[in-house]
C-alpha cells in the first residue's frame, strides 16, 4: 500500500521526532472506502475533524503527545481531494523475488496514530471511527509497541538510520525539485508492510549469525563491515539505497513491534515515509529480489514467516511437549507413531551441509514408516530415506536445505502433513522407483518434487504420483527427467500462486547442470490448478 501524506499531520509529527523518544504505543489502521453514495462525503468529514479530534483530547492530556498522520491513496484520491494526483502517488505493486514477495494489499486510507498512551490511540480512533461509520471497510488494525530501547522483537535497535533534525524535513518533505503538483508539495509517501516473525527459528541463530544478518552488533548497535558486491549483504547494505551518482538517499522509519505472546504472534509493522517513492520501492526490491538478484534479505528467511496480508502458513498441529533436540540422526526401522512430538537437531540453517551424511534428523532404514512427526525448524536436513518407506502425517515446520531425501531405490509413500519455506525442494528423489504424494500441503516453497538432476550414476526412471495436493505460493509441483523415463502425474489437486504443474529437464551425470525441456509428454494429469 502506498499513500500520500497529507501535510499539516506530518509536520507535527515531524516537529517532535528529534526531541522525543519513540511513542510507547501507535495504531496503523487501514481502511478501504465502502462502495455507498455517502462515502466520500463522510470521509471528507471524517478528515476534517482530525485536527478537532486531536485537540479535544490534548485538552484532557496535554502531554500525552497524540498524533496521527493520514495517508490517501491512489484510488479514492481525485473524488476525496478533487485535485491532480501527485506524480509519483500509485498504488504499490508487490515486489516478487526468486523465493519471497512483498505484497500488495488493499487500502485506501492509513492513519498512523502515535500517542505515549494506548487509551489515548483508543480514543482517538473511536471518535474517527463513529464519523466513518459504514462509509468504511476495515482492512487491517495493528497495535505496535515501544519495546525497550526501540528494539524491535528481534532483539536490535531499529530504525537507527533515521534522519535527525532538519535532515527529516529534507527527506521525508516533496519540493518543487521532485514534483510541481501544488497538492503533492509539503507531503510525504508511505509504504507500510506487516510481517510476522518466526522467533523460535530466529533464537536459534547465534547472536554472530544474527549480526551479520542484520549488519549490526545486537548488544551496542555498532555498524558490521559492508560484504564485497557480488557477496551476501546484510539487511542494514541492502536497505542503504543510492543513486547512480553515488548519493545515498534516506527515508524516514516508524516501525513498531507488535504480538502476542498467548496467541504465538509476534511481528514488525514497518511503515516508511520519503519524498521520493521510487527509494522505498528500491529498498523493498533489493530486500526480496537480492542485489546481487538471488542473495535476498537474509533477516527475511532467517526470521520471516510471511507477510500477514498474504497469510500463507501451514495449519501444523499442536506440538505434545517441548522441542526434542537430537545430537545425531536418529535411525528408524519398522513402525513408528511418534504421537505429534516435534524434533529438530538444535543447529540452524546455516550449518555446513557438505558434512558426510549430512544433518538429518530421522534416517528411515528400507520399509519404514515414520507417522505423526513434527520436524522443527532448528534444523537443516530432515529426512533421509534408504530404501522404500512410508511417511505420514509428518510436517515440516520450516525447509531448510532439505525436507525429504529418497536416497535409495523402492517406492515411496508421502500421506498427510506438509511443508512450508523449501528454498529448493520439498522432496528430492535421489534413488529409483514411484513416490506417492497424497493429501499433502505446501506452502511458499520452491518445489514439491526433483527428480535428481545430476546425481553420480544418475538414472531412471523415476515417478511421481501427486494426488489431492493443496499448494500455495510455489514455483513448481513437479520436476522430471523425460530422457531417463521418469513421470509425473497430478491430479485432484488445487492451489493459489502455483507457476508451474510440471517440468521436464534432461537428467545428466554429477557436475553437470541439469537444462529445462520443452517436451510436455511424460507430464501427465492437470496442468493448472484451480483454487482450493
């Protein structure tokens, strides 16, 4: 969502941000303009009295420091101001990365209301509220926090970066120089994202991970080192936004913490004002698409689960007990119930996984079946199978460099559970035979299914049977290699977001890259997925 902002609310809340600390408590409401005759006209009232608003409440507590900045957006702009659009003003486009998007949602209406006491927030948006009435849609409502010093839930400082004194105004104020527009001078543009964190992934990193992820010290606040250019940045490089002369260009943050520690909720809403939208935009680029393209934001996979708006988790079922942290491969033969326990091996996604035999957390000998599992995230490889096995109702909390591995022959069955986050594959298919995907869930993952591209002696064939899938926000279902005989076959499935069915490439020998095909015969079954 991007906004204009309208003037008289930002400058003050721009004249007190260098003499105060961070507000303990703002609000970000979101609101849509409902499709009714009155709606403009109770909208336009509604604005009128913000100013109103405000001062009824500042006569009852002076020092609370209420204020709410108010952004309009690009489609209800022209009836609620009846004036030209500020040049740069558009709706946001969600940024897509290789494996992430920051979306884009609707609004048509922000107001950032900042005061050092929640009722005051509360009292403000009841009143605004009752003159808006049904002229309105809620879109979205977040209650942020100051937490400590101005950390975020993370544990670091944020918003370090911000402009002080009259380098605010210089930065976050539109001039002649950047559009003529006399509704868009002395205005700002916002853009607000809400994300939601993985805490337990991200306590898992060691506070160095941490740091270089984030490219700062966490105890002290203390700048890292910038990475060489074709390297992995760090979140605090790649949001350093310059242009092709070597100028650095600022914008003004207000993010806030929000949660709750009953429901497991825990996130950052940021919002960012700037006279130039095209630096915002630049930033949200680099952070999912990666500079150079492909290293994205790390701080994003490390301890992003989504974006609230795009509400792409997996339902897991409830853990029975605590995390049990493996100190090796647990080996598993015949049956095995493990009665919704979830297991990780207590490393991150970092660890090296060149390691011989790598860091799974289960090894399924040949014709085991492995049911009601929890792999959780503090881990890097999850599960390796030797042979023909079964697995059911295993879910996969987040994919690092693997969630299942069929590294010997016999056929393979995959009933119930589910994944999310596969930077790569879901399932890697390493052995030959048929492996069975039934009534399983993906969700913002890479692939469900590779069969081996480039394995040592590879060969086939190898198939795959996907049935009743639910996806969502994946890239491929299927991978295959046509000249090795392999097939896919899907059927009774649906998805939101899915970019391909199936994909034959041509299977080749270790150390050799594996090409995409044209061919389409092997691929059987649907070819598009309709929604769930």
């Amino acid at each position: 969502m991007s906004n204009i902002v309208q003037l008289s609310q930002l400058i003050k809340t721009i004249a007190g941000y260098e003499k105060t600390s961070p507000e303990l408590s703002a609000t970000f409401l979101v609101l849509s303009a409902a499709n009714i005759p009155q709606a403009t006209q109770r909208i336009r009232l509604a604005l009128s009295n913000i100013s109103g608003i405000t001062k009824n409440i500042f006569t009852r507590h002076p020092n609370g420091k209420l204020s709410c900045t108010v952004g309009i957006g690009y489609d209800i702009w022209t009836q609620i101001i009846q004036q030209p659009r500020p040049a740069e003003l558009r709706p946001f486009t969600e940024v897509q990365g290789p494996k992430y998007t920051a979306v884009s949602t609707p609004g048509d209406l922000l107001f950032h209301i900042r005061s050092e006491r929640r009722d005051l927030s509360f009292e403000f948006e009841r009143q605004l509220m009752d003159i808006l009435s049904d002229a309105v849609t809620v879109e979205d409502e977040t209650v942020g926090f100051r937490y400590f010093d101005a950390r975020d839930v993370l544990g670091f400082v944020d918003g370090t970066a911000n402009p002080v004194g009259p380098d605010v105004s210089d930065t976050v104020l539109v001039t002649e120089l950047e559009d003529t527009t006399p509704t868009a001078l002395g205005g700002s543009y916002v853009v607000v994202q809400k994300y939601l964190h993985d805490l337990e992934s991200w306590r898992r990193l060691s506070t160095e991970e941490q740091e270089t992820i984030i490219g700062r010290t966490k105890l002290d606040n203390n700048e890292l080192g910038d990475a060489a250019p074709d390297q992995q940045k760090s979140h605090k490089s790649l949001t350093t936004i310059e242009d092709e002369d070597g100028n650095e260009h600022e914008i003004l943050r207000d993010n806030m913490p929000f949660g709750s520690p009953a429901s497991g909720e825990f996130g950052t809403y940021f919002i960012g004002y700037s006279k130039k939208l095209w630096v915002i935009e630049k930033m949200m680029e680099r952070m999912f698409v990666g500079n150079p393209p492909g290293l994205h934001d790390r701080i994003i996979s490390a301890a992003l689960l989504a974006s609230v708006a795009a509400g792409q988790t997996l339902n897991i079922p409830t853990r029975s007990g605590a995390i049990i942290s493996l100190p090796a491969p647990s080996v598993i033969s015949g049956v095995k119930d493990m009665g919704n326990k979830e297991y990780d091996r207590g490393r991150s996604c970092f660890t090296d996984v060149e390691t011989p035999g790598g860091h799974p957390v289960f090894i399924l000998e040949d014709g085991a079946t492995l049911s009601n599992a929890i792999i959780g995230a503090g881990q890097v490889e999850g599960i390796h199978c030797r042979g023909a096995c079964t697995l059911k109702n295993v879910w996969f909390r987040r994919v690092c460099d693997g969630a299942i591995t069929l590294k010997g022959n016999g056929n393979v069955l995959i009933e119930g559970g589910g994944a999310q986050t596969a930077v790569d594959n879901v399932v890697s298919h390493q052995g030959q035979g048929t492996v069975t995907i039934k009534d399983y869930t993906v969700v913002d993952s890479n692939r469900l299914y590779r069969s081996c591209g480039n394995c040592a002696n590879n060969g086939g064939p190898r198939n795959v049977v996907v049935q009743n899938l639910k996806a969502n926000d994946l890239t491929l279902i299927a991978g295959i290699n046509s000249n090795f005989g392999d097939v896919s076959t899907v059927s009774n499935s649906c998805g939101t977001s899915v970019v391909k069915v199936c994909q034959e490439f041509k299977g080749v020998q270790k150390g050799q890259e594996s090409p995409k095909v044209a061919t389409t015969a092997n691929c059987k079954g649907q070819v598009s997925l309709a929604a769930c």
